[in-house]
C-alpha cells in the first residue's frame, strides 16, 4: 500500500515515515511540505492514501484535497489535524477527503485508520463524527438543489443513506433494518453509483445536504 505523507512540520514526517516503512505491507510513495507539493505528488504518485495536514503553506490541505480529488478517482485522502473543529471536518469531506482523523491518534489507530481508506470506507474519529452530526442537523437545512441528487433513489436507499449519514456502520444498519448484511452492501453500492459517490463519506455528504439527517433523527 502506496502512502504519501503531507504536513509542513518535519518531525512528524518522519515519524510518520519510520512508522510505515516499519509497517509490513506499506511504503512511503512520496512526502510533501505545502499542499501544492501534495497535489503535484499525488497527481505524479498515485498513491492509494494520501495523508493530508489540514494547515498548510502555499495550499491547506482542504483545498489541495479538493484538487486531487477532482483530478483522481484512485487516491484517497485522509486528513490529519490538531484541530477538532466543525468547519474543518465538513469542508474536507466536501473536498472529498474519506477520513478524518486527530493527530494525538495511536499509531496503531492510524495505520488501521489508512486501511480502512485504502478499501473504500469512510473514517471518522467518533468524537469528530459526532460534533459533526450536531452542528449540521441543529437547524432543519434547505434541500435546494440538493435534493436534486436523490432522484432514482428508492426509500429503501433513502433509509440506508440516512443512517450512514447517522454514522451506523453495515453491520448496525442491517441489525437496523433487519435485512442482511449482503443486501446492505448492495444498497450502499447502488447509492454509490447514483450519487456519484467516491466513497461512503461522500455519501455522509449527501445526507447531510439532502436534509436527511435532522436532528429529531
């Protein structure tokens, strides 16, 4: 597994470096210090994971996420940050990043953490994922144009994408809507391609934009 490693602090480049060159399974495709450097790696690279500072020199992080985003359909960007904050963790998904992580994770947490993007799925740190539930669904929010984006998608899909909106894992929305856990799957890979989607953070996205999420939900 490919990694490129942005951030403008050097010490924890190499730290992050020495931990996965020290990792059976990953190497280190290529380092950046300013988010322009990310993107042109990324776009050279093509690593499977980028991980991506959220402050950074010439470029932050969300926008260089964007740029990437919208120039690959193979990279996936997880955001690293000191800063717990809502507008953060809204705007880099909004970017298309596909995880979300605080930089006093374990280093444990964090390699399982660029696994669990590498394949597709969405990471959130719990805590983040909840401020970001409560800020985004504290006021019912206008469908606008947005609700555009549900047409073809069945109630059933509707159900399923509300809760991955609420954070429920497949497992939890099968047990949920007492359905199998292979039928989830297929719901969650029809939403997929309907939307548009690169991956289920994109998909927590939509519920959100869409007012499926509310706070009486």
């Amino acid at each position: 597994m490919r990694v490129l490693l942005a951030d403008d602090q050097t010490l924890l480049r190499d730290s992050l470096r020495v931990l996965f060159e020290a990792t059976p399974g990953f190497v280190v495709a290529a380092e950046a210090a300013t988010g322009r450097d990310a993107v042109r790696m990324a776009l050279r690279e093509r690593p499977d994971v980028a991980l991506m500072d959220v402050r950074m020199p010439d470029l932050d992080g969300i926008q260089a996420t964007a740029q990437i985003c919208a120039e690959t359909e193979d990279v996936r960007v997880l955001m690293l940050t000191t800063f717990d904050l809502d507008e953060y963790v809204y705007g880099a998904l909004r970017a298309g990043a596909s995880g979300f992580l605080l930089k006093d994770a374990g280093a444990a947490e964090l390699v399982a953490a660029v696994r669990v993007v590498a394949r597709g799925d969405a990471l959130l740190a719990p805590a983040v994922t909840r401020r970001l539930i409560a800020a985004f669904t504290a006021e019912p929010r206008p469908a606008r144009a947005f609700g555009k984006r549900l047409d073809g998608v069945t109630d059933r899909e509707r159900e399923v994408l509300e809760l991955i909106g609420r954070g429920l894992s497949n497992t939890e929305i099968a047990r949920h809507l007492t359905l199998s856990l292979p039928t989830v799957k297929t719901h969650v890979s029809r939403l997929l391609a309907k939307l548009h989607a690169r991956d289920r953070a994109q998909l927590v996205v939509v519920a959100y934009e869409t007012a499926l999420v509310r706070a009486q939900t």
